[in-house]
DNA sequence: GATGAATGAGGCTTCATTCAT
DNA sequence: AATGAATGAAGCCTCATTCAT
C-alpha cells in the first residue's frame, strides 16, 4: 500500500526552488533544492517528475498566489479607477514584500522551459485581473490593442516598479504611485 | 610581432554566442559557440577569458548597438514628441528585426551573471537616450520619479512591445504606434 | 643573422620557475612563469625547449649553486669534524635562507621528470662534498654502507633540519647544532 | 533506506589512487583513478568529493596503516634500543614490501594539497611511535631538541633507507642493519 | 513511498607546445 | 630571435535522472 504523498513536502521543494532560483538563476541544482527543502534528493522526482515540470508547476503557482493576492479584497462596484489602483497596489506590494518570488518569477518567465500550456494556465487564473485591465482601457490609447499586448505591458510597468522599489526602498510609496499614474495616463 | 588578435574572430564568437544564447539560454555551451563561430574552442578562452566575461561583453556590446541605433538621425531640434517617437521607433524596429538580439539581451538583463560595471557601461552608452525621455517626462506625472525608474519603465514598455510584434506580426504598425502613445500618456 | 640568446631572460625563467614552483608544485604554468620572469611566453621555449628541460636544468642549477655554497671556504687541512660541520652549517644555512630554492628542490628532487642524467649531473658537482661525508663516516656505524647511501641520508636530515628552521625559527642555531651533533654520531 | 555506500568501492579508490600517484606523481587523473578502481567516474566524487580531499584521506590512511603496522607486535616492556629498533625494522619492512605505497606517501608529504588537519591527524595515530622515539633520545644529542623534530629526522631516515633498499635490494639486509646504529647512535 | 548512491555525458577551463608575424 | 595568438586534448567537477534497498 502506498503511502500517501504529502502536501508539506511538495510546498517545502517549491519554496526551496523558488529561494534557490531567485539567488542562482534555473541553473539551480535539483540536489540542492531537495537540501534546502530538507528532503531527500529522490523525492524531487518522485513529486515532480522532472526538473521542469517542477518549473513549471513553480511558474504556475506564483502567477496563481499573485492573481489570487491582486483579486483580493478588490472593490466590486467601484470605478475602474480605483479597481486598477488596487490592483497595482496589490500587485506591487506582492513582489515588494516577496523579492525571491518576484525574481523567481522573472526568470521563469523569461525561461523557454515553461510550456504553453502553464502560460495558458497562468492566463486563465490572471483572467478577472485583465479583465479590469480591459475596462480601464476601453476609452484609451490602447482601446483597440489586443488585449494581451495590453495586459504584457501593464506586467511589464509592474515588474519594473517592484524591482526599483526593492532596489531603492527609500522612495517606495512616491515610485509607486508615479507609477500608477503613468499607468493610467497610458492606458485610460 | 606576434599575430595579432583577430577582430573577426571576436565578432564570430560574440555572434555565435548571441544566437545560442537566444536559442537556448545562458546554459549554452561554449563549445557550442565555438562550433557556431568556426573557431577552436580554446579560442573562446583566448578572446574573452570566461564565459561570464564573454557574456558581460556580448551584453555591453547589445546595448552600445542598440542605443546608437536609437540615436541614429536623431532629430535634434525636434520638439520633444518628435524625438521621443524617433526613439521608440527605432527601439522597437532594432528589436523586432533582431529578435535574437533582442531575446538575448533580454536573457542577459535579468542574469546575476552581469556585472554592476556592465549595467554602468551599458547606461553610460544609453546616456543621450536617457536625456530624451528625461526631457519628456519633465512635466508629466512622472517628473519627480527617479530618472532610472523612467528610463527603465520605458525600457520595459519597449520590450514588450517588440516581444508582442515578433510573436504577431500581423499588427506590427499598430501595435507600434498605440505602444507610442500610451508611452507619451505615461510620461508626458 | 640571429640575436644572441640573453643570460639575463634565461636566468629570469629560472628564478620565476624557482618562484612558481616552490608556491604552486611541479603544476606551475610556463605561461606563468614566463610572466613573472617579464619574457614572452614563447621565450620559455626557445630558451628551454620544453617545460621538463627547463625543470632539469633547474635542478642541476639549484643543486649546483647549493654544492658550491657548501664548499666555499671549506677548510682545507681542517680534521673531518670541522669539515663536515662547515659542510653541515653551509647546507642549512643556505636553504634557512632561501626556502623558495629549498622547497622548489624538494620537489623537483621526487619528480619522476627530472633525469637520470640531471641526477648524475648533479652528483659529479656535489662529489667533493661526498667525499667529505665519505672520510667522516670511514670508522663509524656507516662504514661499510654504500657511500650514495650515506649521501642521501645526509642529505635527508640537512632537509629536514631546514625545513623544521624555516617553520620555527625561533630555535634555529640549537637545532642546527643538536642536527649536526645527531649527524656527526650518526656516521662518525 | 537507499543503497549503502560500499566500503569496497572506497577502498578500490583509495587503492588505485595510491598506485598511480606512485606511478604518475599527483598529477594523476581522477578519470583514470576510477578506471584502473573499475568504477565509474562520477562514483570518485561520490565517495570524496574532491580529488583534494581524496589525496587527503589517501594520506591518512597510508599514515594510519604505516602507524599501526610498526606498533604490531611492539615489545611493550623491552629496553628502548629493542624498541626503537622493532620500530625500525617494522618501518622499512612496510616501505620495502610496499614501494608504491611508500611512493605515494613520499609525493602526499611534499604536496601543499595535504591540509593542517590531515597532517595533525596523522601525527595522533603517530603519538605512540613518537613516544618511543622520545624516550629513545632522553639522554642523547637530540634530548633538548623538539620533539617534532627528532620525529621528522626518523622519519627522513627511514624513508632514505627504504628508497635505497628498493632501488638496490642486494644489500638489503646490510643497509637496514646499517641504517639502524646510525639512527641509534644520532639519537641515543 | 522513501532514500540517497550510482551513473556518465557534458560543462568550463587550463595548458604545453607550435607557429604566423 | 621575439612575440603572443592558436590549438585541442585533457582535467576536474556537476547534474538530472534512475534504481537498489
């Protein structure tokens, strides 16, 4: 009878991947995250296959925790406005708080290993946040953009801002709000 | 006097090494590149002494062509729209006709494997263009925002632009000049 | 018409390879030994040939140069006893004083690169001292031994005695004159 | 509970290390260690981690098994002449019916890959024969001299006498024998 | 399922020697 | 002779994945 595969390791071997990619890039050794994990280097492969699955799966569940943490707590009937300013709030925050997810998430990002499908699958559960991204645009200068060119850019205005911040924490909260109204001066 | 070293070889491997790293990443082998470059492995080692200063000068020489594409038949006493649109045109055209220009240098900029001294050389080539979109966003909503911070977002805008228009090119014109206007909205 | 090859390159590849060799083992590059000597790499070569000959004639010379210290000023009509002593405090004296041309010799003397021409070279040049220690050991416990025996066992502690000097300076005249006293019970 | 590792393959390692750095100095390559082991080369760093650490635990062991095989059949309340030459007799022996491993320990001692800690761990298993040494010089020449040394000089001693004895085994005996009042006379 | 040893292809770099200039 | 670039074999070590226990 087989013993039943536990969850805690699963999360230990993400958040070691995610730690040890954000300080040594996806060249990061499977060993080396089951050590960090505190797992035996076996159990890598017995939960994940393959080292890029694991990536993948890494990928899929950070973009999964950011969308979830961007959608919460969001203002159902208010203005666009105020529901793009909290998502660029939530959003910034996220990768402020968190600099190994966002610089794990960079990397993955940019990674070939990352299949269509897990970009598919980050773009549904990133569904609800583009759809206020559509909103906010739909009387701008992009209102006729595909939408994904729109919401690439809006990650991309992100990214860059979380990592000034984190690079520069002194100016946080006037970076990031010069941000945001850059933002909405581009797309509404 | 001994031989002297070959510029042509230089070019070779940085070359070689451009294309594979936009193939497969920073992972690629140097006897790859060496392969690629037509020349004896050791070459590699004789011309650029690591693969980490290989990949630091391949990164420095990107954005030196880049940044003099952009500033290429600048219109020098243009009004600022003018020049601003001058270089984002450029910026996106070098990219979109380069892609594996671009998806290296995209690889490289976000690698810890480049040096502080790069980036600083890489912004001292990029200084004129700096100028520019500091002179646009002189009264818009970023005109407090830390310089850096703007170049960096247009940086960012920029690429995912190029990244929109190489994978659809179909849209290229429109994406191009929407992409420019939300720019201008942004910081103008 | 060719140049005459310079006294002076030769000696300075010596003196690097001595260097090199003393800090880094036998492993010691010719490229770096041509840089510390300030000659072309290739120099090494026309001066040497190859990387072993230059280890030989390192070692004659070394051993040459350790020979002649040994005999200068020896007294020539002095008993046994004081002859060997002047040979005893010569020896330990010249590598407590130089423990580059000492430590670079006790390598090169268990290589397997140095000849048995090299070797042979070597002992004609330090015949006048064996001859020394021979008359010293011609009624003692050694007398019928094999005189290169005798030889390389006091060659053996001369080493040792420096070696333990060049650690622990400190003691350095008691234990050079304890070692001879050994030395001199040992074989006379 | 995965695979042990095998006290064997360590050993088979160990063994062939010894006989080709008895052969090929330290230059000898890890890859030919595993092959002449018949062990595949990745197992070398599995059992050592690094070629410097397995040269250091090579030493050890050799040190270790030349220790312990002097102090065999040690006459514990002997006089100390009988003692010391028990011990020098042991000690050749080894070296003579072992020229490879006396070979490699010669090439181990000169080498500046052997750490502070290997040596310390070969002077422990070493005490018991250093204190026969001590009680053997408490009245001689060498009474006031540090210990450490006197040790060094038996050591350099017997390794001469082993090395001539193997390069000329017809006087084996003689030599030994020889070797033996000298050391007792420099000491006693 | 749990564990970590086993595996060998592949990676980066070094190096003695040669040779174009 | 002088110079240092050219060369490619060889060296040490890493690593994802498999599999014996």
């Amino acid at each position: 009878m087989a013993r039943p595969r536990s969850e805690e390791k699963r999360d230990a071997i993400l958040t070691a991947a995610m730690e040890l990619i954000a300080e040594h890039g996806l060249g990061a050794a499977t060993a080396e995250i089951a050590k960090v994990a505190q797992v035996p280097h076996g159990s890598v492969f017995t939960y994940f296959g393959t080292k890029s699955a694991l990536l993948n799966e890494l990928y899929v569940e950070l973009k999964t925790e950011l969308s979830e943490s961007i959608l919460e707590a969001m203002p159902g009937d208010g203005d666009v406005r105020e529901q793009l300013h909290h998502l660029w709030g939530r959003w910034t925050d996220w990768g402020v708080s968190n600099p190994p997810k966002r610089r794990a998430l960079a990397q993955l990002g940019v990674s070939d290993q990352i299949t269509e499908t897990s970009r598919k699958a980050a773009a549904v559960v990133a569904g609800p946040a583009v759809e206020i991204v559509d909103r906010a645009r739909s009387s701008g200068a992009l209102r006729d953009a595909p939408l994904a060119y729109v919401g690439a850019l809006v990650e991309a205005m992100a990214g860059t801002t979380i990592d000034f911040i984190i690079q520069d924490p002194g100016n946080a909260e006037r970076v990031r709000d010069a941000g945001f109204e850059a933002l909405w001066q581009a797309i509404s």
